[in-house]
C-alpha cells in the first residue's frame, strides 16, 4: 500500500511540473489583470526616466519607471528574438526621492509610486495591434496600488507605442538589456568582453 502511494505521489508530482514549466506570470480572470506579484524577481532590462520637473510638474508616468520582464518570455527572446505569446513586462514607477548624492547632482530613486503591465496575447487581444494590451494599477494620487485592472482602449496606450517603440510595441531603444540579449542564444551575462555595447 505505501509503495503504491509513494508511486501515486510521484506520478502526480510528473503530471503537475509541466503545467507549473507553461504557466504564464499572469492571471486574467474574466477580462480583468489580478495584479501581478512576484515581479521585482524577474529579469530588470532598464529605467527610463521622465522626471515630473523637467515635464511641467506632471510627467504622464511621473519619474523612474523600472521595467521587468518575466523569465519565460525573456529566455525566448535571447533564443527567438521576439516576445512570444504571454510576454508580460511590468513597469513600476519610482519617484525622485533626491537630486544631490555623496556622487553628484541627478535623480536619485525615492519611493514606489506606481504600477503598470503589457501582455502579448492573442487569445486575450485578438484584436489590439500586435496583440498587446496595456494595464495601470496606478491610483490618480500615485499613492496605493489596485488589486485588479482593466485593459485600456487601444488609442489611449497602444497607439503610442505603434508609433514610436522600436520593436514590436516595446521600446527597446531604452532598453540595453533586451537589445544585448535579442537572439543571441546565449545568456546576457555581461562584462565577457571589452565591449561596451548593448550588453556585450
Ligand atoms: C505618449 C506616448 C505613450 C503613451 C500614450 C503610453 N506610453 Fe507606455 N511607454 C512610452 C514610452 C516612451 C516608454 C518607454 C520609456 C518610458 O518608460 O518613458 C513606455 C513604456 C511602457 C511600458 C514598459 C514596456 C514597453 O513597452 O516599453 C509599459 C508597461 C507601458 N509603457 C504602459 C503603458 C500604458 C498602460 C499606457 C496607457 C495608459 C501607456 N503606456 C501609454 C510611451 C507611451
């Protein structure tokens, strides 16, 4: 009997690793995006900032935006060059905690202030260009985070990004990180050669 249900036991150990193996970083449950956890563990590919007082005292995404992407879709891109289908990249938002360091004058990081995600999906976005749909988890006062979000008209984010991102929707002209790892099949360690581009 117990080395029958040692045997059930790892069989079904076998049956449940793939679908963890599949499983994408998101759950969208009946059109709505549970926000994403998890997320500062995945792969960091760069930070653009637009602070709020070089923009009229408003930046549209106030101040350093820290992107991620998750492992899945990051360990494709290396190998494929391209976000495959279930590619979420999550932007957290960052303050200016202070413009002067030990180091010198700039714009150094203060508190999280915001939340926002796009997911490359056919089955949830037949219809958006490129498949992309776009999420903020971000309050009007930036300083509490929802549980759920809806995805955005596609004229509100995603036309934007058609417009002016360099590859597929996604703004890797910002992002050094993606563009040193894009197809190469091999991981992005860095620092392996005397190069100083992209990532090399
Ligand atoms: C005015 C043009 C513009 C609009 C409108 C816009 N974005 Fe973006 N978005 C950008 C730019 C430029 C970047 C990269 C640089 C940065 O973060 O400032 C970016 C980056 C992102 C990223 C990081 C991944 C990527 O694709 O590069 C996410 C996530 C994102 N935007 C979400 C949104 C959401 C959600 C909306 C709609 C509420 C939206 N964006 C509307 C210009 C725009």
């Amino acid at each position: 009997m117990r080395t029958v249900l040692v045997a059930l036991a790892a069989i079904t150990a076998i049956a449940i690793i793939p679908d963890v193996a599949q499983a994408d970083a998101y759950e969208i449950k009946e059109g709505k995006l549970e926000r994403p956890t998890g997320y500062r563990e995945w792969v960091y590919v760069g930070t653009p900032v637009t602070p709020n007082d070089m923009n009229d005292g408003k930046a549209a995404f106030p101040e350093h935006h820290n992107v991620y992407i998750d492992p899945k879709s990051w360990k494709h891109w290396k190998k494929t060059g391209e976000f495959r289908e279930g590619t979420i990249l999550i932007k957290e938002l960052v303050s200016v905690g202070s413009k002067a360091a030990v180091s010198g004058n700039g714009y150094f990081q203060g508190e999280f202030i915001g939340l926002e995600a796009t997911i490359k999906s056919k089955k949830h976005f037949p219809d958006e260009p490129g498949n992309w749909g776009y999420y903020s988890f971000s309050t009007p006062d930036h300083k509490k985070l929802t549980p759920t979000a809806t995805a955005f008209p596609t004229e509100s984010c995603n036309s934007c990004h058609a417009a002016a991102a360099a590859d597929d929707f996604v703004f890797t002209q910002y992002y050094p990180v993606l563009r040193g790892g894009k197809a190469t099949g091999k991981d992005a360690v860095g620092g392996t050669s005397d190069s100083l581009t992209a990532g090399k």
